[in-house]
C-alpha cells in the first residue's frame, strides 16, 4: 500500500496581488495540455485568461477553458501558432497586457520577444538578449565556459574552419558530432574510430544543411550511457536566482523524453548540491528573469577530464532552456512551487521574494508523457477519436491534458496528448502509484503508450533507478508487444463480438427456444 | 454464421448465438457462456464462463476498442463479405495503404498510368522522415486517393493498381 502524503506546500511564496500588475488579462500562444496549465494558473490568481486556436482545435479543453479564444489561421495548423504578429493582433483585440507562449512554437524567439515589447505588451519569458544568448549552442557554451563552470571538451568549427578536423581529433574519440543549429536529436553522429572522422564531419554536415539550412557543426566528447540531468531555475531579472532542484529526464525515446523524475535516482547529496549550484550560478551570471532550464550530460564514474565530481559522476553543461519545460510538473509537485505563477510575478516586475534556503522539498515525482504511438511498431504515432477517456484519479495523482473525450488525435501536431504525474513519499511509493494510476487510465480510439510505460516502470534497471539516455534502445523488449495470454484474448473476443451490432443480429434471429435445443447438441 | 475479428496481425474467427440466459461465443472448438452489461460512459461488466470482468467499451464502425486489466486493445469486425471478396479477386499488394499516419510530398502517377515493379508512386512524409512507395508489381494505376499536401491516418488507402487478369 502506498502511504498517506502530506498535503502542505513547503516552500512559501510569496501571496501575489495581481491589482497592482501591469496587466490584467493573459494571451497563452500555445495550445494543447500547456495552454490548459497555463490558463489554471492565470485563472487561479484572479486574471482574465485567453488563448489563440487555430480550427484544428476547436473544442479541445483550452479553448473551452480560456475567458477568451480568438481564432487564428495559417497555411498549416503549426503555421498559425507560428505567426507571431497575427498572435500579437489578438492579444491586443482582447486588451490582453501579456503573453505566455507556453513551450515549442515561439517561446524561445528573440524576434516574437522583441516584437511582445515593441507593442508594449510583457512578454512571459526572459529578455531578448537571453534568449539570443542561450538559443545559439555554440555561444551558450562558449559563454558557460568562460564564466568558469563545467563544459564537455569540444571543437567549434566557427572558431577556426582550417583546423576543425584537428582540433575535432584533438577532442579523443568517442566522440559526437552536432549541427550547431541543430537540435532534437538530428544530425547527431557518434564517432568512435577517429579514422572515420573526416567521412563523419562530411556526412554530418549534409544533414546539418538539410535539416537546418546550416552545415556548421560542433563536435565534443561522447559520454558513453550518459544520463540527462537538467536543473529547474528561477530568476527574477533583479539579482534574484534560486535553483528549483534537479530532474532525471534519461529515459528517451528518438531523443525525447518519456520519463523525468525528481530527484533524480543518480546523484548524492553532494553531487545534487554541486549540479543545482552550477545551474543557479549559470543563471545568475546573465542575470536571468523567468523559469529556466539548465540541462547537464552526466557521466557516471570519475570525469576523464576535470575534477568536477569526486568520482561518483560527473557533468558537463550541455545547454539552457530559456522557457517553462514540458517536465515542469515533477518540480512543482516537491517544492509545492507553482512555476507559471513565478513566472507571471516575475514578468510583472516583482522580486523572487525568497532565498535558495526557503526552497524546500518532500517525497519524490515521476511525470509520463502519454503519447499517442505504438511502441511495438518502432513509436510510430497514431491517430484517432478520443472515443472514451477516463482520466486517473486519487491521491498524488495528476493529469495535466489537453484532449477531452470526443476530441480528436490528428497528425497536425506533436503526439505528447497529456502528462501523468504522480507523487509518492519516495521512489518506490511513486512508482507504485504510477502503475495504478497507468493501469486505471483508459483512453479508447487512439493507441496510446500508456502499457509500454507499464512495462518500463517494471522493468528490473528503472526500479533500480539505473538507466540511461540509450536504455530503451539498449532494451528494445520493454517496446515489444508482450504476448496475449489466452483469457485475456477471449475476454476481448467476447466483448468484442457482444458489441458488434451485425453478431448480435445474427445471433438474436435464432429463437430462444432454437437456441436451447441448440445447447444439447453441443 | 461465422465472424472474424483482426487484433494486431492476427484474425481470429468467433461465433456468437443465444443462449437461455445469454449468449454463447465460439472460438474454435470451445464455447463460453458469455454476457455484456454496459453502464454509463463505456464501462461495462463482461461475463466469460465463471469469470466476471470490469472492463471498458467503445465502437466506431467495425472497430471495436476494449480495455480490459489495465490495457486497450483496438479489434477490427471484419465483415463476411469483404472477406470472401478478399480471397477471391487480386492480391493484398493492389491496394497500398499508409504504414502510419503522414502528409503526401510528392505524387508521380495518375489513374491509368501503366507502372513498372519499384517505380516510384508517391513520397509521403511521416515523423520528419520521407517515405518513398514504390510499385509492388508491374500494372496499371487504378486509382490515387491524396493531393500534394493532404494528409492521412494510417491504413487509409494511397493508391490502388488495376487487378490483374
């Protein structure tokens, strides 16, 4: 059984008075399961919500939920929520003084930024510059690097074209190669012979173009079974910098992310101490205002390199994320700290108000994106009416959606169509609460993943909080269809053909009477 | 009469008659005492021999969604007609349908063009990958379903080739 959790939040923000904001009404730029978290938010603290929807979303929660949706179009559904002038218009049609962009679409352009300020509306986010700063991986890195913290041995083509292939070498093998416009995943190469090198920068550079328009690239040191660690940042633009503790994100599939928990199951307290410090210091030295996250490749064992981890790991910067994170919840659902409400106070102009010792925090978190694919068929998304959803419930259980029964899931826009989040008194209380409130959880009409997270959660290495970035890669069985034992498959034979009109016709033509006379002859 | 439903790959032929009480499935050579009472919101109580489940119903169409012990399942009514036409005209391979659900990139043939094996018919677009489907056989294209820039679920059918003779 899972033990009782106690319901105080413990780190005390402050109480905001919103009749002193600038604003009074906030546009999300977003949609989905973000636009439907945001709008709580908003909402809770007694300001007008509205959002942008592009004809793809009518009728999904966000819209019904919002004070205000005004309708925006575009070439594509994806389009509209890139235009950022038409989504600038509407805010000002509904008097909204601030607007939100949630995460993806345009929460991390400097030029929608600037374009917020310059119609005189906030803008729920850091400054241009620090968006520009840390948007570019290359200038991130440099920057971090300069400021004195931990960056993983690397060569910058930029720096010097002439020499890149050498200083690449320079580096040691294994290494990766990136686009430096790159990200997501695309382009990456690992190389672990450097007489390969050359033939891997080429290739490297091609994808780059095609994917990116830009064949520049970047190659650093190659962290075998490396583990993604980020650390949840919050600053308020006026020397206010607090680190929100660490999440594991290291359970991915094609590069993102399925799992994130906190804290995370790798590291010590010291080491906790010393990777939650570097984040706060990386955001204190540009002075940072908004929620962010600074996500770190951590190595286990002793750093070949530096001394940056007293040998039971290590960690080297790997880049910022100026906006709220799809994994935010994990961190809120430990600190008791509601993230978009800081970010709204702080875009308002206050102070933090609190110091790193009054962030405090209790039990452990577990978020699941529940994404509409099947895993068995190599996560290839799918598509569907929501027929039925029953969301789970109970105690520590959250569900963060943006889909309601008699939606739709379509192929306009990311597959991730809602987060489980749960929280437990520790680890194990956590994930047993995760397999009840996954097993509980119906949604009929799309495939979801929803028992592959099942079998994850299951499996001896993520019990043992002993995975990595590659270990569903590594455990391709944990995608595979399990076998059907065989009174389960009656079971839905059964249903099945009780709910097949044209069976049942048949079956109900035959008399009574027949059918008992039937029954002796089998 | 005898029914058939798809689940994943596989096609499993069922029966289904009345009993005094219920009704009966057949699956093979075993029959099961069965019943189904549906509630409110697609929960229902499926009866299986002595067995008693909570289970959770849809339907749209032929497709039939249950979830049973924690999991969905997604089976697929196939109608006794369409399965003898199956068997009697053409192969499987005249009708191409999507792996998964994408948006067309490129369309290279119209109806009544004749193609040759490995020709390329269309490119489709699908998880920021691009597809290429190319001609099962020598034929003739007897229809194409999308447009340039439409997009599609999976399974839904792409183009078609002119049966054989």
């Amino acid at each position: 059984m899972t033990a009782p959790l106690t319901e105080t939040p413990v780190t005390q923000t402050p109480a905001p008075d919103v009749r002193r904001w600038p604003f009074d009404t906030v546009l999300v730029a977003n949609r989905g399961e973000i636009a439907v978290r945001v709008l709580r938010t908003v909402q809770k603290l007694g300001l007008k919500g509205a959002v942008v929807y592009h004809a793809a979303d009518r009728g999904t929660a966000a819209v019904k939920m919002a004070d205000v949706a005004i309708e925006i179009t575009g070439a594509t559904p994806v389009a509209s929520y890139l235009d950022g002038a038409q989504i600038i218009a509407a805010a000002q049609r509904c008097g909204a003084g601030a607007i939100h962009p949630g995460y993806g679409f345009l929460s991390e352009n400097k030029g929608f930024c600037q374009a917020v300020e310059a119609a005189g509306l906030r803008f729920i986010g850091p400054t241009p510059e620090q968006i520009d700063l840390m948007g570019d991986k290359v200038r991130a890195r440099n920057f971090v690097e300069k400021a004195g913290f931990p960056v993983a041995p690397s060569a910058i083509e930029d720096d010097d074209p002439a020499t890149f292939v050498e200083r690449a070498r320079a580096v040691g093998a294994p290494l990766l190669i990136k686009p430096s416009a790159g990200g997501g995943g695309k382009g990456m190469r690992i190389v672990r012979d450097l007489a390969l090198l050359e033939q891997e920068i080429e290739r490297g550079r091609s994808e780059g173009q095609r994917y990116f328009g830009d064949g520049r690239l970047y190659v650093e040191r190659y962290i075998e079974n490396p583990r993604h660690i980020e650390v949840q940042v919050l600053g308020d633009g006026q020397g206010g910098v607090v680190h929100v503790f660490e999440r594991e994100c290291s359970v991915q599939r094609r590069f993102q992310k399925i799992v994130e928990e906190t804290p995370s199951p790798a590291l010590d307290a010291a080491l906790r101490d010393k990777i939650c410090e570097t984040a706060a210091g990386i955001a204190r030295s540009i002075g940072y205002r908004n929620a962010g996250t600074v996500e770190f490749i951590f190595g286990q064992g002793g750093d070949p390199g530096a001394g940056n981890g007293a040998g039971a790991g290590y960690f080297y910067f790997l880049e910022m994320n100026t906006r709220l994170q799809v994994e935010h919840p994990v961190t809120e659902e430990i600190t008791g700290i509601d993230l978009v409400q800081e970010q709204l106070r702080v875009a308002a102009g206050e102070t933090l108000g609190y110091g790193q010792a009054d962030v405090k925090s209790r039990g452990h978190s577990i978020e699941f994106r529940i994404y509409a694919e099947d895993a068995a068929r190599g996560y290839t998304p799918t598509t569907g009416p929501v027929l039925v959803l029953h969301p789970p419930q109970g105690e520590g259980v959250r569900w963060d959606s943006g889909i309601l029964q008699g939606g739709e899931v379509t192929s306009a826009f990311d597959p991730m169509i809602a987060k489980l989040i749960v929280r437990g008194v520790d680890r194990n209380d956590a994930i047993a609460r995760a397999d009840r409130a996954l097993k509980e959880t119906v949604l009929l009409g799309c495939k979801t993943n929803t028992a592959f997270l099942r079998r994850l959660i299951a499996h001896p290495a993520f019990v043992a909080g002993d995975v990595h970035t590659g270990f569903l890669d590594a455990n391709p069985q944990i995608a595979a269809e399990p076998e059907l034992p065989a009174e389960t498959l009656q079971a839905l034979l059964a249903a099945a053909a009780l709910s097949t009109r044209p069976m049942r016709d048949v079956a109900d033509a035959v008399p009574d009477l027949h059918a008992a006379i039937g029954a002796w002859r089998n | 009469m005898h029914h058939a439903f798809k689940l994943g790959d596989a096609e499993h032929n069922v029966a289904l008659s009345r009993s005094a009480q219920a009704y009966r499935l057949h699956i093979g050579d075993a029959v099961l005492d069965v019943d189904l009472a549906v509630g409110a919101d697609g929960r229902a109580w499926l009866t299986l021999g002595e067995r008693h489940l909570e289970v959770v119903v849809a339907t749209r169409g032929d497709d039939v969604f249950v979830h049973v012990d924690g999991e969905a399942y997604q089976l697929r009514y196939r109608h006794p007609l369409d399965r003898l036409a199956a068997q009697a005209g053409g192969s499987a391979d005249d009708h191409i349908r999507a792996p998964m659900p994408g948006s067309i990139v490129l369309v290279s043939v119209a109806a009544g063009d004749a193609v040759t094996k490995g020709q390329t018919l269309l490119v489709m677009e699908s998880m920021k990958m691009e597809t290429t489907i190319a001609a099962p056989r020598d034929g003739v294209i007897a229809t194409v379903t999308y447009e340039k820039g439409q997009t599609f679920d999976r399974d839904a059918l792409l183009l078609s080739l002119e049966a054989q003779t």
